[in-house]
C-alpha cells in the first residue's frame, strides 16, 4: 500500500478533536488536532462550575432562604386548573363558586401549597370538584371557609401522578 501522507499518531486529546478525511475507497488522507474552545459558550452554552450555582444532581447544603414564586390562579366558568410546571406555590382568591379543579404536569416529590382566599366583598363562594388525585384526610375534601377576606392553606406533595396527598387548614 502506498503511503498516505498522513502521520503515524494519536490524534485527538482533553483539549483538542481529531479532524480525520477518509477517500471513497476507506483510506485516510489526512489527520489532524483541533482545539477545543469552549471559552465563548461558558455562560450561554456550556454551565461553567460556580459554587453558588444550585445543581439538580448533588445533595447541597443551602446558605441563604429559598423561595419560589407564588403563582395566581384564576377561575373561568366555575373551574380551575393548576398547572404543576409553572410553580411550586398557588393563590386563588375566589370570584364566583368553583365546581372544577383540574391538574396537569403532576411530578412525584413536588410540594407546595395552595391558598384559597374569599373576596373581601362579593362571596362567599365555594370551592368543589377537586381531581381525583388529591386524597384528602378521611378521604373527603373540607369545606372552605365562608368568611370574607379568609384565607385557606391547601399543602401538598404529589407521591404520583395521580396521588396527590393534602393538609387543609383554614381561616387564616
């Protein structure tokens, strides 16, 4: 076999990508290192390693209060749907009687809660029809409280999809 041309080598390394050309009849014509600059994607592309930045892989050990944001919650024709990607933390303050709760994006180990609020003026309004998956206590879900400007604590964690355990407490 005539020589190719190409040099006897390790091509390809931490820091650099191999280049290999191979002619149509499966002989490599060249080869060669390129290097890797990655420093123009740290921050944009890449997630270069900062010890305050939170990971989802690795127990961490927090220094400072966490928070997540409280996300509104409306009702249109008497239902209400919580959608579990957008938030961790719900409120609703009640404009008409809720005969509908329905939930979408349900992740096993996401807790939160969800506050149910009357309006100062114009209720009370009552709140039913809750999914299927949030098991309440005793299996019944309560009866929110009836008094303007109250406020109720729904708490949950989701175990599955479709088993969503609750705590209620009220008149806040």
């Amino acid at each position: 076999m005539p020589a190719s041309g190409v040099s006897a080598g390790t091509y390809g390394s931490a820091t650099q990508v191999a280049a290999v050309t191979v002619d149509a009849k499966g002989r490599v014509t060249s080869a060669s290192n390129n290097a890797i600059d990655v420093s123009s994607q740290v921050g944009s592309v890449l997630q270069g390693f900062d010890a305050d930045t939170a990971k989802t892989d690795v127990a961490q050990t927090f220094t400072a209060g966490q928070r997540g944001q409280l996300t509104t919650l409306t009702s249109s024709s008497g239902s209400v749907a919580i959608d579990f990607a957008a938030s961790n933390n719900f409120s609703l303050t009640l404009s008409e009687a809720v005969t509908g709760i329905t939930v979408s994006n349900a992740t096993a180990g996401q807790s939160g809660s969800i506050f149910i609020k009357q309006p100062a003026s114009g209720g009370p309004h009552a709140v039913g029809g809750w999914a299927a998956a949030f098991l309440f206590s005793g299996g019944t879900a309560p009866t929110i409280t009836q008094t303007a400007s109250k406020c109720d604590r729904v708490d949950y964690t989701i175990r599955t999809a479709t088993e969503i355990q609750v705590v209620w407490t009220g008149n806040y």
